[in-house]
C-alpha cells in the first residue's frame, strides 16, 4: 500500500477550511486510485512548527509524498522535512518563491496570471504595460510577473508603479499615469470598492489632460487578476466594463462544485479546488508507480482548477481563462484555457 501524507489545518480556527480540503482529497482519492494507495490526514494546527512535526510523523509512518501543507511559511517549514527525507511534495500556495526541486506549488500564482494575461493582450498589439498595485508580496509578485513575460515576449521594459497598501486609490492612479503615461495596457493589482476607485481617478486624469491640451487616445486596456473572479464589489457600476482578466477554469470549477456538493452537501471554498489537484496528482502517480515530477510529462492533467502540468524545479504551469467584466460586473469568458504545453505560454 503506497501512503502520501497530507498536511491540513483540522484544528483551531481553520480547522472548517482544512475539512473541506480533506474532503477534496478524498474525492481525488476515490477518482484515481480507490485501491493501493491510502492518505494519511495529519494535523498542522496551521502553524509552521506544527506542519514540520506532522510531516515527520508521516514519513515515519511510511508516507512516500505530502500532499500540502496551506500556507508559504508551513511549506517552508516542511520542505527541508521532505528534502532530507526525499519526499516529494505538491503544496497548497501560491507563493512561488516556494517551489524547488521535487516541491511544487499548486495554488494559482501572481506570476502564472500575469504571463497568461499579458500573452493574450500582447497578441492584439499592446506592446507597453505599466502596473498599477500595493507594495505588498503580492503586488511586489505582480511586478515579477510582469517584467519576466515582457522580457520573454520581447516586450519593451514594463512601467512598476507600486503604492503604499493604505494609498488613496487617487493618488495611486495620478503616479500609474506618471510612469506610463502613453502605455497600451495597465495591469491594476488592487480589487473591490480600491479598484473602482482608482479606474474613476484615472479616467479622470486622462480628461483632465485632454482639456490641457493633451493628444486625444483610446487610453490603455484596462487589466486584473484572478482576485476578481468573485468580487462583488466590482458589480457596483460599470467602470470596470470591458476590463479583462486571468482565472481558473470555470467548466472545470463548476463540474467539481457540483460533485462536491453531491458528496458533502456544501458548497467547497476556493483552495479545496486546489487540494482536488494536489491529490489527485500525487494518487496517480502513486497508483502507477510513476515519480509525481513526471506524471504530467505527456498529457497535462485536467483538474479541478482546470489543466495543469508539473515542470522540473517544481514549476507548475496552469492553463488559465480570460473574462471579461460586463457592464453589470458579471465575469463573461472570453477565451477558454488552453491546456498548457511546456515551458511557454
């Protein structure tokens, strides 16, 4: 019997979020490998310290994978466990700092939305992107994003202008305009009633230099990230009408949404899709003896999140959606995910 760990929060306050990401597992266990193979649940407390002890317990206990832990600092608490003990690990984040050989990193990247998001826009010509986002770890992951697919695309340098998280979405706006004030296409990182705010201010600017006396544009296409998806806050008006962005499949979503609820009558949080894959992919290669860096080599594996293919140094390439925000806030597919092939977009 071939035994992978996996490492859930099932206690303390997240314990209902590590739950619904067992139950996701079990799913993907029933789907790929209802025998030979057997899941080992262990408890992190959601902490560092506690997933490093859960990942020793279950290489003790004769786990040859981990399947998790959540979070980037669990992962980096685990993978020096997994690499002295040469475990394989698929974790939950999308901190892409964490990957390394033999540990790959399931969650939807910055990095990943931003190469799917510029590859589609730059074959309708935009040539010049500037982004827009807080100087945070996930905008500071937008703007490396952003610079590594400009570079590949043969793209001229991309304007960064980060602000301060608590910057009025104004202010951000007016030094976005400043840094690229003729650019094609402006990736914005802010969400909700920010986002809103900092387009109106933006347009406004761009009024306002036409009355000065500026050449009339189109004005840049207008870019977000998979973090508006599901946010309500966007249906307010229609500012953000004709904005596109990256995100998971939604066929491949809706039909284990579906099936979760089946089973576990719930609705499954967002990262349980992500568990789904994780599993599934570590029962595969389990069940057919195959190294889990390699189970993807031919066929990318059509998940819960949509396709996915595990590449050397624990790369994970995913193939994304792009919508659009229709002038109701409604998210409208524009292209469907293509399955990745390879180190490219």
């Amino acid at each position: 019997m071939a035994r992978a760990a996996l490492l859930l929060p099932l206690s303390g306050q997240t314990a209902p979020l590590g739950q619904a990401m067992l139950n996701a597992a079990t799913m993907a266990l029933f789907d790929e490998a209802p025998t030979g193979v057997e899941f080992l649940p262990r408890d992190t407390a959601g902490t560092p310290a506690g997933a490093a002890a859960a990942a020793r317990q279950a290489i003790a206990d004769g786990a040859r994978a981990i399947v998790g832990p959540l979070t980037s600092a669990e992962v980096a608490a685990v993978a020096p466990v997994a690499r002295a003990a040469g475990v394989p690990m698929l974790a939950f984040t999308n901190d892409a700092q964490r990957a390394g050989e033999n540990a790959w990193v399931l969650g939807i990247t910055p990095q990943q939305q931003v190469r799917r998001i510029v590859s589609a826009t730059a074959q309708e010509g935009a040539q010049r992107f500037v982004l827009a986002a807080p100087n945070t770890e996930f905008g500071r992951a937008l703007a490396d994003g952003l610079r590594s697919a400009a570079s590949d695309l043969r793209l001229p340098p991309p304007a960064i202008a980060l602000h301060p998280p608590s910057a009025d979405p104004a202010m951000a706006a007016g030094a976005a305009r400043a840094a690229a004030p003729q650019a094609d296409a402006l990736l914005l990182g802010e969400g909700g009633d920010r986002a809103r705010r900092f387009v109106a201010a933006y347009a406004a600017e761009a009024r306002a230099a036409l009355a000065d006396g500026a050449a009339p544009g189109q004005g840049p296409e207008l870019l977000g990230t998979a973090l508006w998806l599901n946010d309500p806050a966007l249906r307010a008006d229609g500012a953000l009408a004709g904005a596109r962005f990256p995100g998971p499949d939604s066929a491949a979503r809706a039909r284990f949404e579906q099936r979760y609820a089946e089973a576990f009558r719930d609705t499954p949080p967002r990262v349980a899709a992500t568990a789904y894959d994780a599993a599934a992919l570590t029962a595969r290669a389990l069940r057919s003896g195959t190294p889990i860096g390699t189970v993807t080599a031919t066929r990318a594996f059509d998940g819960a999140d949509g396709p996915v293919r595990l590449l050397p140094g624990g790369q994970t390439q995913r193939g994304l959606a792009i919508f659009t925000l229709s002038a109701t806030g409604d998210a409208v597919v524009l292209e469907d995910a293509p399955a990745p092939a390879g180190a490219g977009f």
